[in-house]
C-alpha cells in the first residue's frame, strides 16, 4: 500500500535531500541543471516556497510502514494555469530502489483520489522514461488526455491535460 501524506515544515531537510537525487536525475535530460560547486548537492532555489506559500504543496510518497521512498510537488490556485488546470505537477520523484514495482503509479492513483480535478502532467522532451512512465499511467487509469508541445525558457516539454 502507498500513502501519499503532506510533507510538513520540521521534514523540509528530508524533501531537500530527495530533491538533490532528483536533479541529480534530471540533469542527464537538462543540461542547465548543475551542481553547486560549493556543497556538492544539486539544488532546487525555490523549494522554500513549498512550505510557505498557498497553492504550492510538497508531498512524500511512503510506503505503508511509513518509510519514505519519494516525493511530488503540487501546484494550484494562483500557480496553476487556472483555464486549463486545477493542478500543475511540478515533480514526480520515485528513489530508484522503489523503481519499477508500479510504485509510482500507485502513487499517481492515491494522488488522484485525494485531488481529483484537472491536471497540467510535463516532461522534457527528450526524458523518454518519464514520457513512457506517464503515458503508461494513463493507459493503466483509463485516463483520457491531450497532449501539447511547449516552449518554457530553453527546454521543450511535453504536457499531457486530463481530468480524475
């Protein structure tokens, strides 16, 4: 079983070190995320505002004896692109251990019953794995969406819009 709780504020330096793997993963598709040659750590500069501002939601993915094997990050209100969606998934994130057990998509169906509505899902273009993860999570759902190429600074990501 997975649960899909609310990452609170005193757990923010567990998010911060799972976020590190992840860009640490995302780096291979985005040649602009680099390490910070200070610490050593991938860092994601706006984290803070998961915990601070309204529409901006962290939460962990846990496995049922609590234990923590990833994250997603949720944005809605004003960080969501009100017209088409209610929420934008920001980040999706599975520890690699964790991979490949239908982990994630059980996540993805815990995250949809707790917040059903309109979702804005993007990849990179060129994250093949992430493309198929979704897709395949869609097809497993039955979840009926429609895909749009977009241009965000320097990347071409991929959005795919539907409904739970």
């Amino acid at each position: 079983m997975i649960l899909i709780t609310k990452a609170e504020q005193p757990d923010q330096h567990i998010l911060k070190n799972l976020m590190t793997l992840f860009l640490h993963d995302l780096s291979e598709f985005i040649q602009d995320i680099e390490m910070n040659p200070q610490n050593g750590l991938f860092e994601f500069d706006i984290l803070d505002w998961f915990f601070e501002k309204e529409g901006l939601t962290p939460y962990f993915i846990r496995l049922h004896d609590q234990k923590i094997i990833g994250f997603i990050l949720i944005q809605s209100g004003p960080f969501s692109n009100q017209e088409f969606a209610d929420y934008v998934l920001n980040s999706f994130f599975i520890v690699k251990k964790y991979r490949r057990q239908g982990l994630g998509r059980t996540a993805c169906k815990a995250l949809f019953e707790h917040l059903p509505g309109r979702y804005a899902v993007g990849q990179v273009i060129n994250n093949i794995p992430a493309i198929q993860f979704w897709k395949n999570v869609y097809t497993s759902f039955d979840i009926d969406f429609y895909e749009q190429e977009e241009k965000d600074d320097n990347l071409t990501l991929i959005y795919q819009y539907f409904k739970v």
